[in-house]
C-alpha cells in the first residue's frame, strides 16, 4: 500500500490504483468493488462498494447512495487504491470514469471522480473531469440517513462530507478538505551562517550552547510550530532546520515570504545651476511615497542640508533628511540663501516594502530675454 503527505498528493496520480474494469464500457450493471472493515456508512460496514455504470456508488449496500451526475451514463474504467496518509490515516479510493451519456464518447460529456473514504469516518469526492455540455449533467446527491445533501461538482475540486456520528448517519457539507494533523512529534530549530543554533523562547530567539544535532536536541529544545519569519532577519543566512520521531520521510516544507530592503540611500547628479540664466529655484516638486527623506547639497555632495521651516540645517547622518513635504515647502528666498554656488544634489532615502521615489522636479527662476 502506498503512503501519503495529503490528499491533495493521493488525488495528484492513479499510479497505486488496481483495475476493477479496464476499458470496457458498462452502461446500467454494477461493479463490486472490494470495501473494508473499518468504515460504516449509514450504519452498514463497508465490505463492498457498488459502482454503477450510470455514476453512482453504493457505501457497503447496492443502492443509489453516491450520486456525480447520476443519468443514463456508462462507465469505462473502475479503479480501487487502499494506502495510508502520514502512514497513519487509512483511506479507501474508488474512481468513476467514463461518459454522462452512455452512446456518446466525446470530450464535453466526459465524466472522471473519486470516492475517498477515510478512517476518520469522513467522505472526499473529487472531481477530475466534470461534462461541459450542459444537456448531460444529472443528480448530485449524497444520500444519508439523515436527509440528503446536495453538491455541485467543479471540475478540479472537491467537497468533503464531516461525520457526524460514528454509524455514519448524518454528514456536514464542506467545500474544504479535511484537515489531517500530522501524527508526530515535530520539532524546529534555526541555524545561521556561522552553524550556530536557535531556538523560541517566549517570542524571542534563543541561542543554543549546544552545537550538535541530535534528536535530544530536537526534542529538548526545538519548538513545535514553525518559527515567525520576523526573528530570522537578524541572522545571516538562516536556516529553519525540521525533524521528526518517525522514520518516515519528511513532508514537502512550502514557505511564503516577503523581502523587504534595508533603507536606499541614492544620490543625484550634480545638477550645473551656472548659467546666466538660471537666477534662483522657485520650488521642488516631488513624486513619492510618504515615509521617503530628502537632503540637498550646494557644493557637490561635501556637505547635506536640510530645511527646518525657518532656517537650514547641516544633516551629519547619512539616511536622514527631510520630508517630501518639507521640501516641497521651501519658498523661493529660502532657495535664494544657499543655492549660490550653481550647483545642486539631491540626496534620498527610499525605505520599506512599497518605498519609491519617481521624480524630483526643480523649477528655476529665470532672466526675461
């Protein structure tokens, strides 16, 4: 039997699965299909599974109890999987392939899905192929003993059915997959580029005197849920290292993340103000985001200034600066106190995720010719 990470990995690939019927059309007769012991439906244990060739499924009794289309269909290829996920869940998997119609074998009435049945006494149908053409769709029913809950396939998708009782009588309607808690004792830790180890403690990091990996030090120290991303960026190239006590191989490790930039400094050119033309600025114009600093030079990048509403301010820290307001609020004669020396930089720092600076627009005063 094969074992499994999820049932998004089990739905991915009928490579496990065994031919029931192969490739041989059956329009109204039913398959029995080998059950198992260990799941009761409607209080019936499910030694048998009954597949008709018109799309519906029998759960331990022949009768119209799984129902993905139910019409005049005919069914192609029957296929059984019995394995495990986590090497812990046992599952059951019937799959349904053929036609909604019974005489026609075209594309837009193909019909392919999946009965799973879990030992946790949950029901997952997925849908692989549903028909597009509207004329061929049928009945979509999970008949319980409690009532009858319909469903509407999306070709991709699945619904899950929640037990609600252990004689499977009375079911809940999901659109979501059952959660499978992982069975076993996890543990993560953190290393950095110099090998040394980490571990959370009350929201912080924690380095390690212990420089070897061990199981006792996974279990010792290690956390059991997946470190905040938050306390990574202080480390150089860290690591999320996992470990767990099965000899099982380990599950795929997905991870999001968002990178965001240590603050920019960017300075720039050194803007030539000496023509005879040009007598003085006017104003400053600036596109950017809100958290943007500015910092403005008169002699080439030697020294930086900034203007505190009534008088400039030599700045002697690299990434500081003034507002975008700030600047574009300096009049004509504050310009006239220190833009003498036909030069002019700008200097800005771009901080954050979303930091930008689009454009520095300087307008000159200017002789009449």
């Amino acid at each position: 039997m094969a074992d499994y990470f999820s049932i998004q990995e089990l739905f991915q690939s009928t490579d496990n699965m065994t031919y029931i019927r192969n490739n041989v059309g059956n329009d109204s007769g039913t398959d029995t299909v080998p059950g198992i012991s260990w799941f009761t439906y409607n209080s019936v244990t499910a030694a048998n599974i009954y597949v008709n060739g018109n799309s519906w499924i029998g759960i331990g009794a022949n009768a119209e109890q799984v129902k993905v289309h139910r019409r005049d269909a005919m069914s192609w290829t029957i296929r059984r999987e019995e394995g495990t996920i986590y090497n812990y869940y046992r599952f059951l998997r019937v799959r349904w392939e053929g036609y909604s119609q019974y005489s026609m074998t075209s594309a837009d009435v193909k019909l392919v899905w999946d009965l799973l049945l879990l030992d946790t006494g949950d029901i997952v149908l997925h849908f692989e192929t549903i028909p597009t053409n509207p004329s061929y769709l049928g009945e979509c029913t999970l008949v319980t003993g409690t009532g009858n809950i319909s469903f509407t396939p999306v070709a991709g998708g699945c619904v899950t059915f929640l037990h609600q009782n252990d004689s499977g009588t009375a079911f809940v309607r999901s659109d979501e997959l059952p959660v499978l808690l992982d069975p076993y004792n996890r543990r993560y830790l953190i290393t950095d580029a110099t090998g040394a180890l980490y571990t959370v403690e009350e929201g912080s990091l924690l380095k390690l005197s212990e420089t070897e990996l061990t199981a006792e030090v996974f279990e010792t120290y290690g956390v059991q849920d997946i470190p905040d991303g938050a306390l990574l960026l202080t480390l150089v190239d860290p690591t999320i290292l996992y470990w767990h006590n099965s000899q099982n191989r380990f599950p795929p490790f997905t991870a999001s993340y968002t990178g965001v930039p240590k603050p920019q400094v960017i300075y720039s050119e050194n803007i030539d103000m000496s023509d005879s033309s040009i007598i003085g600025i006017e104003k400053v114009t600036v596109d950017c985001d809100d958290s943007a600093l500015f910092a403005v030079s008169f002699d080439a990048g030697e020294s930086w200034w900034t203007y505190t509403g009534s008088s400039w301010a030599r700045l002697s820290e690299e990434a500081s600066g003034m507002s975008k307001a700030a600047l574009e609020a300096i009049s004509t004669n504050a310009w006239a106190e220190k833009a003498i020396t036909g030069q002019l930089m700008y200097r800005f720092v771009i901080s954050g995720e979303n930091g930008y600076v689009r454009s520095i627009t300087t307008d000159y005063l200017n002789t009449e010719e």
